[in-house]
C-alpha cells in the first residue's frame, strides 16, 4: 500500500479527512488534517492540538507495523490559507477568497495561468472564479480541479475587529 492511500484510509477511519500530505528531504512526513466537509452540519469544526496529537499518535503506530521509512512525523491543520485539492474543497469554500494557479492557461485567457479572486457555485464539474479583469472590470473564470496545478485560499484575517 502506498504512503498516500496508508495515511487516507488511516484518517477516514478515524473520523478525519487529509487534505496534504508531504514527503520531505531527511525523512520528514507532513500531514495536514481537518474534518469531511458536512453541509448539514450547523458549525464548521475546527482541528485542535488534541486532534493532531490523536493523529500523531495512530499514525506513527500504523507507521511501526507497516515499516514506512521515516525520521519525523508532522501533523497540523491546514491553516488559514489551506489547500484547495478536491473539487469538494472549492465547494465547500465558495464565496471565499481563493488564488488559483493553472497548469496551463484556458483558451481565451491571453496566456494567463494566476488568478486571485471568489469562487463561486459551482456549474456541474466546473467551478466558478470571479476575479477583477486588467481594466478593472469583473470576470469570470470557468475550470476544472484537473486544470489546476495549484490552489489556495487567501487568509481573510482583520486585526482591527475585537470579535473573539
């Protein structure tokens, strides 16, 4: 089995989805985690110390029994500016703030691969991006997750607001 498909079945059996995973130099293995999307659930869960530290905890015990080779194990959330990897992702995150980088440009785009902007719902497999235009006007970008070679939110965060 494959370090990917370890992690994921690991993850899904425990109640979490896993949003990246990183293979770096020296043995480092970096999972990012959060909760399935639930569009019936009243509150949007957020991933805590505990959380990781649960994962942390599986993870290296399925690690011992299936021999992955690895020196250290690092397990957090995604952050505020997470990846966007799943079409559910885009939609889960519609109407936020997203930098979308394609793998190459769409026809009509005048060779454009970088777009910041709203996503918006989406249209059968197609998602939606309305960004500002060079002139200043707003435009819409139609793609598929395949088109995308990578994706972002952009961190929405005020530091002016006193709401805890």
């Amino acid at each position: 089995m494959q370090l990917l498909e370890l992690i994921e079945s690991t993850l899904s059996g425990m109640g979490y989805e896993l949003v990246e995973m990183e293979k770096a130099s020296r043995g480092l293995v970096r999972v990012f985690i959060d909760f399935p999307f639930d569009p019936a659930a009243e509150e949007e869960r957020s991933i805590t110390v505990e959380d990781c530290e649960k994962v942390t905890h599986q993870l290296l015990h399925v690690f011992t029994v299936e021999n992955v080779a690895y020196e250290r194990l690092e397990v957090s959330s995604p952050g505020l500016d997470r990846p966007l990897r799943k079409f559910a992702h885009f939609v889960r995150f519609v109407d936020c703030e997203a930098l979308i980088k394609l793998r190459v440009a769409l026809p009509d785009t005048a060779n454009r691969k970088t777009y910041q902007g709203i996503l918006r719902e989406a249209e059968g497999e197609n998602l939606i991006l309305e960004f500002e235009a060079n002139d200043g006007s707003s435009a819409v970008l139609s793609f598929t997750p395949a088109d995308v070679e990578k994706a972002q939110l952009v961190p929405q965060v005020d530091f002016r607001s006193r709401k805890a």
